[in-house]
C-alpha cells in the first residue's frame, strides 16, 4: 500500500474517532438520565469546552478530507501517486497536530499554531495539485 493510501486511511480513523465523541458522550447524558434523548440541539455543540473543540476538530478534519481524498484519485487516476507519496506523511502530521492542538485548549498561541499546520495541509495541496496537473499535462 503507498504511503498516500495509509496516509488517507489514518485521515478517516481520526475522523471517525473524532466523530465517536458526539455519540458516546449524549448517550453518557441520556442513560445516566441527566438529560432527555431530545434535549440536543440540532447541529449544535452544547455542552463543555472540551466537547465543544473535539466537534471542531472533527468538523475541521470533515473539510480537509475531500481535499486529500481528491488529489489521492487525481493522482491514482494519473498514475502520479508517489507525487503525493513524498509528502503524504507530511500532510498526515498537520493533520494530527491540528487535530491535537484543537483539542488542547484556545488562546493565541494555540490558535496560531492551529492555523500554521492548517497552512501546512493548504501549502500541500496546492503543491502536489501543481505537481500533478505539470504531470499530466
């Protein structure tokens, strides 16, 4: 398996892992019966802080999986992938370390540091997207 398809398997186990938190904390409230099953808000994030910024990260990690899961079939489809072999891992720690530091807390720095690997992740798509299109053109 190339790097770039583990790298697009472990994106979708963090996301998935991310996405677990929602359910297994509602059901936490509603079977301890400290709230109804109804009483969450449609769409929102009620509930602590750290409940809060693990549905950021999940929705965060939601918004930047199409992007890699494109250039992973530009790239098969192109029979370019160790275009995105060489940075995959690259792509795959900003992931994490985004996914982490929204998860550690919110001040300035952290906020900072969370947009700096966003930046990573960006920097790479539109580098391996430049690579591929000069490949296939």
């Amino acid at each position: 398996m190339s790097a770039a398809v583990q790298v697009l398997l472990y994106i979708t186990l963090l996301t998935a892992l991310l996405a677990v938190v929602a359910p297994l904390y509602r059901s936490t409230l509603v079977l301890t019966g400290r709230k109804p099953a109804d009483a969450f808000p449609r769409g929102g994030h009620d509930g602590p802080d750290w409940y809060k910024r693990c549905m950021d990260a999940h929705a965060n990690s939601l918004e930047n999986l199409p992007l890699y899961m494109g250039l992973l079939v530009v790239a098969y489809t192109a029979g370019a992938v160790p275009v995105l072999d060489q940075v995959a891992y690259f792509y795959l720690a900003a992931r994490l370390a985004q996914s982490v530091v929204h998860l550690v807390g919110v001040n300035h720095y952290l906020v900072l540091a969370r947009f700096a690997f966003w930046n990573v992740q960006i920097a790479i798509v539109f580098y391996v997207a430049v690579q591929l299109l000069m490949t296939v053109a």
